[in-house]
C-alpha cells in the first residue's frame, strides 16, 4: 500500500471516528457526529480541488458522509452515526448485485471507464468470457459489502464502542483496497487461462 493511499485513509477513515469518539466522550454526540461527517467532506473537497479530478476514494467517502449529514438532519439522532455505514453497506452490496441484470454491470462500467478501452483488447471483449467476468467480480464486490454491513452490525449490537470504531476502520478502506487489487489480478488470470494461445501483452503487462 502506497504512502498516499495511507495518508487518505488516515484522513478520511481514522481521523472522523477520532473525532466522533472524542465528541461521546465530552458528552457532545450529536456535536461530534456531525463534525466527523462535515471532516469526511472537507477531505473529499481538498482532494479535488488539489488535483482538479474526482479521486476514487474522496467520492465514496464523500458519499458515505453525505448520507451521514442527511441521516443525523433527519434523525437528530447522534447514534446515526454509527448506523450510516451499516445501512450504506448494505445498500451498495444490493446495487452491484442488482447491477448484474443489466448489460454491463456496476464494476464493468467502472473498470471500463477507469482503465480505458484499450486496457481491454477485442480477443477479449467478443469472447464468450468477457461478461462472465463481471459477473463473478459483482458478486464479490455486493458480497463482501454485504458481509461487512453483517459484521458491523453484529459488533455494534455486541461489543463496546471502542471495539465497534476499530472494527469500522478495519473493514473500512482495506477491504475496498483489496477489492481493488483483485479485481486488477483476476481479470489477467482468468482469461490467460480461457483464451490461450493469447499474447500476455494484450492483458496490459
């Protein structure tokens, strides 16, 4: 993992619990809840204004803590705070599995439009394994979102706060990054393996 992803979820994951933590702490929830989401989307703001593109990483966290904001408006309820990612998990896990009855798929869509058509050479496109691809990497992408949303439901019901925050950076930003590296590592192997005799060269190596 590089230095900058580091830096970012340090950020945009540490930094805003931190913050929600100290809030329970003083006997301000409300106050530190809405202070790590206003944080998450100051992060988000300077990230895209630095680089004048929308990073990966600020959009969903950006996402994440707008749902935070609109969640404590409507519930003024600090423990929302608590509750946003479990339901945003949740969500996002039904979205890249519903995405998989439509022609291209969620993670299709954005492998395409992050990597660039040519990332993805014809052999591959017009055989029989380029959609099926997707598949399988959707249902990894809504299982492991759905997994996630399991797990921190079962800590936040079970555990104290402490371990439920740690639990949240956990399964926060390094399983997406994980998600990330599979899904660059087995698109290579799985049609390497389909479409032999095809040079390595058309799989971007």
């Amino acid at each position: 993992m590089s230095r900058s992803t580091v830096q970012r979820i340090l950020l945009g994951a540490v930094i805003p619990l931190l913050i929600y933590y100290g809030g329970t702490r003083l006997g301000m929830a409300m106050a530190g809840a809405a202070a790590a989401a206003v944080w998450g989307m100051g992060v988000a703001t300077w990230y895209f204004l630095r680089d004048k593109e929308v990073d990966g990483f600020s959009a969903i966290g950006a996402a994440y803590c707008l749902a935070e904001l609109a969640g404590l408006a409507a519930t003024r309820d600090p423990d929302w705070y608590l509750l946003s990612p479990i339901v945003s998990d949740a969500a996002m896990g039904g979205v890249f599995l519903a995405s998989m009855l439509f022609r291209r798929p969620l993670i299709q869509l954005l492998a395409e439009q992050t990597a660039g058509k040519d990332a993805f050479p014809d052999t591959v496109r017009e055989s029989g394994y380029y959609r099926p691809l997707w598949l399988r990497l959707s249902v990894v992408w809504g299982g492991a979102y759905f997994l996630r949303a399991l797990c921190l439901w079962i800590v936040l019901k079970g555990w104290p706060l402490e371990v439920y925050l740690a639990a949240r950076v956990a399964l926060d930003w390094p399983v997406v990054v994980a998600l990330i590296a599979l899904s660059f590592w087995y698109p290579k192997q799985y049609w390497r393996r389909r479409l032999q005799p095809v040079k390595d060269g058309e799989y971007g190596e």
